[in-house]
C-alpha cells in the first residue's frame, strides 16, 4: 500500500476539500521552503481540467491554450514565491518512455517553466515500480507540515484526498527523500534539450 504505513504514523485523514484547506493553511505559513515530489507515471486530472481531455482527443492547440489559461490562475502563487523569496521545488520523477500522460504533462511544465516554475527531473529505471515505500506524492511546507496525496491504488492516480503530518520523524524521512533526489535531478529545460522533447 502507497503511501507507507510510516509516513502515515500519527497523521490526520483528508478529504479533497480538506487537503485544499490544509495546503492554503500551511502555505500562509511557510517562512523559506516549499517543496514537491511528484512520483506516479499517470494521473487523471480533475474533472474540472478540461485540457486533459481535449489532449487526448489529439487536440494539442486548443490543450495548450486550456493549460496556459490553469496556469495562469496560479500566477499569484508564483508572485508570491518571488515576493517572499521562497525556496521552491518541483521534483518530478521520470521513466522512460515517457507515458502517454507524461507527454501531455510536459506540455503544461514549459509552460509554468517560463511563469517561472522551478521544476526539476529526476530520470528513473524504468523496471522500478513507482510510487514505492520511499517515493510517492508529497508536500513539504519548511520542516513544520507535510501534505501526503492518496491517488488510491490503481495504475493512473486519481486523488481522493490525502493526509496532514506535523510529525518530525516522518518530515525528515520526506526531507531526506527529497532532497536526495535532487541531487541527482536536471532542470527542466536541460532534461528536454537532452531528450529533444523541447
């Protein structure tokens, strides 16, 4: 089962409305650190993500343009990491071939890239099953509060929710999954020139 029994010692269980709470919560709260692992393959994005759809439809025009309007509802956020001059990851793990979802994800990175997103890839072997015991979804505010995403079980992540830590122990087991990875991970733009994906 993903996530782990010991990220989820002592933690609290979240809906999906719940989850959106915590993380306005634990956001106002960050003093310097915001960072994000990004594990499964393939997800299915809310039913309120049209681009997802119309992608799959082969229409790739009309997705980019739903993209760039979702990320541009998340340009504050991206104001307010400059404001506040805040450490910001986003670590996404990568097997190759690249899924057909993944193809389609990338596609919104360059663009949240150039609103100036930090995202970072971390190319994986493609016999590793993933999520695993130490790789799954996360979000880690500072060393104070850690986000865990439930994307149930199945092949494709469709989350239904998740669940709030504050626990020491399991932020630094996340910290050091983390960070570890970044020290093996290439920004975007340098994994797509490699890989002619740009």
């Amino acid at each position: 089962m993903y996530p782990p029994k010991w990220a989820l010692s002592d933690s609290t269980r979240l809906d999906l409305d719940e989850f959106g709470t915590a993380f306005a919560s634990a956001w106002s709260r960050i003093g310097s650190r915001f960072l994000k692992l990004e594990c499964w393959q393939a997800y299915r994005e809310l039913e309120t993500s049209r681009s997802q759809t119309v992608y799959q439809r082969g229409d790739i025009d009309t997705a980019r343009t739903l993209l760039e309007r979702e990320a541009e509802a998340d340009r504050p956020l991206y104001e307010d990491i400059d404001q506040r001059h805040l450490e910001y990851a986003r670590v996404r793990l990568l097997q190759e071939p690249v899924s057909a979802y993944l193809e389609y994800e990338l596609l919104s990175y360059r663009i949240r890239a150039d609103m100036g997103e930090n995202i970072e890839v971390v190319h994986c072997d493609p016999a590793l099953r993933l999520p695993d015991e130490r790789h799954f979804d996360f979000l880690l505010f500072d060393r104070h509060t850690a986000l865990i995403h439930d994307y149930g079980t199945g092949e494709v992540g469709l989350q239904t929710g998740g669940w709030l830590t504050h626990q020491p122990d399991v932020i630094a087991g996340l910290e050091e999954t983390i960070s570890r990875l970044r020290r093996d991970a290439m920004p975007l733009q340098q994994y797509l020139a490699k890989t002619r994906l740009d």
